[in-house]
C-alpha cells in the first residue's frame, strides 16, 4: 500500500514538473477560443446545409413521384389499348373456329371492350396531359 501511494506522489510530482508554465497555456487558451468559435460557425454553416438539402431532396421527391404517376397512368392507358385490339382481333378471327359466330363472341365481349378502350383513352389522354403542363409548370 505505502509503495502505491508513493509511486503516486512520484507520478503527481512528475506532472506537476511537465506541466507548462502560465505564460505557455494563455497563447494556447486564445488559440482554442478562436478555434471553438470556428468550429460553432462552421457547425451554423453544415446544419443550414443540411436544411437546404433536405428540402431540395424533399422538392426533388414530389416532382419524381408525379412523373412515375403520370407515366403509370400513360402506362395504363396503352395497357387497356393494347388489350382492346387483341381481343377485337381474337373476336374478329375466332369465326373461323366451327360453332363460333362473331355475333355470339361480340354480345359476350362487348361490354369488356367497352370499358378497355374508354379506360384506356381516359387513362392516356389524363398522363400526357399531365405529364405535359407538369413539364411546362418547372
């Protein structure tokens, strides 16, 4: 115990000797004041960046978000265009099939291509024209 305290005194005694005068701290006291008050401006200037961004990522967001919606719903249109003429085509051919009339295939399928070719003109003429006043509006 006693060799504990004395390598302790020893050790204090030693800092106490290493430690610089008051005449060398105060040079460095100013140093560390100058550099806190750049570090403090420095940390105002990151985090006013930081807002900038975050509002730019948000803006950049919404304006992405409105083209993928615009282009779905172009998408969506050709889709039920597309749909419209294949199954015309399969009605207009399946006559030649035996016991299949084209007056039978179109009462059953008229309401479906009806409502293909009416979603997909809405759906398509809605996403171009959104798609073009979003353009034109930025």
């Amino acid at each position: 115990m006693e060799a504990e305290q004395e390598m302790e005194e020893e050790a204090q005694e030693v800092e106490l000797q290493e430690a610089p005068s008051e005449q060398e701290i105060q040079p460095e006291q100013g140093q560390e004041i100058e550099q806190e008050e750049y570090q403090a401006t420095e940390e105002t200037a990151t985090q006013e960046q930081k807002v900038e961004q975050e509002n730019l990522n948000v803006n950049n967001q919404v304006e992405d978000r409105g083209s993928f919606i615009h282009g779905l719903s172009v998408g969506l249109g050709i889709g039920c265009i597309a749909t419209f003429v294949i199954v015309w085509i399969s009605i207009f051919f399946a006559p030649q099939l035996p016991s299949v009339t084209y007056e039978n295939l179109l009462s059953i399928f008229i309401y479906p291509l009806i409502y293909l070719l009416t979603v997909g003109l809405i759906a398509l003429t809605a996403g171009i024209v959104r798609e073009y006043y979003a353009k034109s509006k930025f």
